[in-house]
C-alpha cells in the first residue's frame, strides 16, 4: 500500500456532510498504528491462517517502515481538508493474536483456542460456559487489563494531533464475570473516568466519544451506565448503537439524560439490512431510519460500518449527501422496515435495541401485534397533493390459499378490495437468498394512512388449512411512502416513457 492509496480514505469523503472521521485503532494486542506500548497487528505470527489478514500486516509494516505512521498520515490529511479525526480503540476483542498463532498448528482444531484459557480472561474465574461470548474476554475487573488499555490511549494522545478519543464499548460488550458484574460498574465507571482525565488533561478541546449499546438495560446487564457517565461528565458525545439496523429505534431516554449537560448524543445510523432481496439499505430504507432518528432531537449521526460498501459508488453518495438534513428527505420516498431475522441471525450481544422481533409464530385465533414508527407527517403532504401512494407489505410464511387471515392496521380492519396477494410459496432463484411465503401488499387510501409516531399492524389467523402442518410465520413488515414531485409530475422515465404511476 502506498501513502496515497491510505490517504484516499479522507479523499473519497470529501464534498459531503461527514465532519469527522474515526479511525479504528484495533485493540491493544493488534494495533493498526506504530504503538510502543501495544503490539503491531500480526506482529509475531509466522504462518498465517487468513491471507488478507497478513495483506494487512504486511501494508502496516511497510507504511510504518517507509515513515508512513497511518495515524499521522490520516490527522494530516483529515485536518489539511477540514475534517477532524478521531482515534478510536476497541477495549475487547479477546484473544485474537493466541487465536491466530493457534492456527499455525498444522494438527489446529477450531475448539483448540476457546480451551487455551490464559490469564486476565473471564472464563478462566470458572461458572461461566465456554459457549458464552464472553468467555475469553479480558476482564476489566483486573487492573492489568485496564492499565494496558489506558496507556494506549495515553500514547495516542501524546504522539498524534487527534482531536479526541473514541472508545467502542459496544464491539463485544463483556467486561465482567457475570457474578461480579455490581462490582464491575462501579470499576468501568472509574475507568472511564481515568481516560476522560487523560484526554482533557492532554488538551481541554479533545473530546471523549463513548459507543455503548443502545438498550440501557443491556448496558447495565454488562457493567455499563451511559446516563450515569453523561452526568458526572465523563463523556462528550455518547453514540448508542443497536445490534440490528431498527429505523424505529428509541434513543430518548439518552437525550432526555443529554439536557443540561454538554453531551451530545449521536446514534449510529447502520446501513445493512440482511434480507433476501437486498443486503444494504436502499436509500429510501436510509433516509427512513434517519428521518426516525432526527425526529428525536439528537445532536448529529454517527455513520457506522457503511465502509463496506467500498469501493464507493454513486447511490453511496446520494446516501450520504441526505442523511444530515431531515428537511430535504421529508417529502422524498421512504421504506419503514421493521427487523427481521437475516441470512446470517445476529446473536444477542446484550438485550438489544432491536432484537430481530421477526418473524414471528402465528397461532389460530391469536393475533400478533408489531409496532414501527413513521416520522412523515403526511397530513401536511396530503394537502398539497405531494403524496403518490401508501404501500402496507406483508409476508407470512407457510400459508397457503385456503387460510383465511385479518389484517388491522392502528386499529381499522385492511379492507380486501386493497390486497393484492404475491405467490411466492416457492422460488427458484433470489436476489440474495431465498424466502418462502406469500406477501400480502396493500395500498392504503388516505383514511388509513400511518400517524405520524408509533404505528401498529396487527395479524391474526382466522381458519387454517387443515391440510397444512408447518406453523404460519409473520417474516416481514414493510410500509413504503411515495412521492411526488409537485401534485401533478409524473413518477419518473422508464425506457424513455412517462410513467404515469
């Protein structure tokens, strides 16, 4: 890798609304910076199990050994534009070296790593299972483990002209025994206060951004107070940060702790969406969830993990050129997507914000209720004529034509003159993978379209087939708003016609 080919990071987001940059540092056992006091990432591994890994050390090492510090290279380049940088370090990532120098075993079993318990690590305290995440995560109840973190963050702070410091205490969020996890608030608590000391004392304009999961119980079920933190002051901003892309996410309870303090809040906007038609968000399903998330009075968006779409194209950044202004994405189209189970089901880190609610059984007689919420207040829009039309999709699995199902929509039965009804029972083929079922797609008129707010669709089996065994699923729930120009444009071209909608 050369300098420029580095430098390039800054270069592609220049022109849009990213202020600030944050620069994953790694954790203090494989660092992505020339540190003196952690360990290079791969240093010491002779074979390598996964070859873009070694790619990756061999770019650091020939970066640094060429005088290229990619720490140094980024603080210039981002502030030589006008951006600024921040550092960012991941407290856990467990034993990834021991893994790594595991698999140069030529007899190496997967399971021969999960048993290497060392010490400093969770599990080896005992009455934890070895299934446990957190099973091989340094435990921060040892000062060792702590003191290590916080001397990174030191030297960060005295070598680079960062403009402050990032924690993401979010990536694997164990940090205690589960029998010491009281305990262990009280200690993170002081250690956050440790590394709030030393980037203030460093210099005053820094600031400390803290990435925490975004359901507080789940926080506290691992050691974590946010809101705690936000008012001792130990933090600058707080980005809380769900387990799965949820536009309908709830961060008021870290704004309301925000008021009267100076910390802003700055949830992470996620861009993957897992299903079987699409793998990134669209740029209605985007402009959704930040239209969600800016309706409830936070301070900015915190972009986060939408580096996987490189090498960058132009939906990117026509992604990014909205996301930062509610106003230009009011009156455009939207995707509401509520949650739902992947390719690839995320596991429970801590309680999520999201949790996948979907799909869900669905039981005769019993109905199912799912929430979501719109922040287009289409009130407004309908008066002017702006809105084209209000699509409701529904996708149950394992049903056939001879159920019999009720659709109630905040409250009103979805009339059948509405539906129209999608086969897809079985298919051959798939954008991504392939989901079973059938959709049931209406188009809701003026008096049933969604309040601006909390909104809910209620499913309920009325008979069963009784020829049928698998139990019906609620897999997908979708609101899609279009738009319209002005009252009379049309919707677009379609191989050089008017598409009159």
């Amino acid at each position: 890798m050369q300098k420029q080919e580095l430098e390039a990071a800054v270069d592609e987001l220049l022109g849009t609304p990213v202020e600030a940059l944050s620069l994953t540092l790694g954790d203090a056992q494989s660092l992505l910076y020339d540190s003196q006091v952690g360990q290079l990432w791969g240093r010491g591994i002779k074979k390598w199990p996964h070859l873009i890994w070694k790619r990756g050390h061999q770019n650091l090492t020939h970066l640094i050994n060429a005088g290229h510090d990619p720490l140094q290279v980024l603080c210039d380049k981002a502030h030589a534009n006008g951006l600024l940088l921040y550092a960012m370090l991941l407290p856990q990532q467990g034993p990834r070296e021991r893994m790594l120098k595991s698999w140069e075993n030529s007899h190496f079993s997967v399971d021969d790593w999960l048993c290497d318990l060392q010490p400093l690590e969770i599990g080896e305290k005992g009455g934890v299972d070895a299934e446990w995440p957190g099973y091989r995560a340094l435990d921060y109840a040892y000062a060792a483990v702590r003191e290590r973190n916080l001397q990174v963050v030191e030297e960060v702070l005295a070598r680079y002209p960062v403009d402050g410091f990032e924690l993401q205490l979010n990536y694997w969020p164990y940090y205690f025994h589960p029998d010491e996890i009281d305990a262990g608030t009280h200690i993170m608590t002081e250690w956050i206060a440790q590394v709030h000391a030393a980037v203030k004392k460093s210099d005053p304009e820094r600031e400390l951004v803290l990435r925490v999961p975004a359901d507080l119980d789940g926080c506290r079920a691992v050691g974590l107070e946010p809101l705690r933190w936000m008012q001792r002051g130990l933090a600058d901003v707080i980005v809380p940060e769900c387990s799965a892309v949820d536009p309908s996410a709830d961060f008021s309870p870290f704004v309301e702790a925000a008021k009267g303090t100076a910390c802003r809040v700055l949830p992470a906007l996620q861009h993957r969406v897992d299903s079987d038609r699409v793998g990134a968000g669209t740029i209605e399903m985007v402009r959704a969830g930040a239209c969600n998330y800016w309706q409830q009075g936070v301070d900015g968006l915190y972009i986060a993990h939408w580096f996987d779409h490189w090498p960058y194209a132009a939906d990117f950044y026509e992604k990014l050129r909205e996301v930062a202004y509610p106003e230009v994405m009011a009156a455009k189209d939207k995707i509401y997507r509520v949650p739902t189970e992947g390719s690839a089901p995320a596991k429970a880190v801590v309680a999520p914000n999201a949790a996948n609610p979907l799909p869900l059984a669905l039981a005769k007689g019993r109905a199912v209720q799912v929430g979501f919420t719109v922040s287009d207040d289409l009130k407004k829009w309908g008066k002017v004529k702006r809105v084209h039309e209000v699509i409701l999709r529904v996708r149950l699995q394992e049903t056939t034509e001879r159920d019999r199902w009720r659709f109630v929509f905040n409250g009103r039965d979805l009339p059948e003159k509405s539906l129209r009804r999608i086969n897809q029972m079985y298919v051959m083929d798939a954008p991504r993978y392939r989901v079973f079922g059938y959709w049931f797609v209406f188009r809701l008129d003026e008096s049933l379209w969604p309040v601006r707010g909390r909104n809910m669709i209620e499913v309920q089996l009325l008979k069963r087939d009784g020829q049928a065994l698998p139990a019906a699923r609620l897999s997908d729930v979708e609101l899609e708003i279009r738009y319209l120009l002005g009252k009379n444009f049309h919707r677009g071209l379609i191989d050089g016609d008017l598409a009159l909608g």
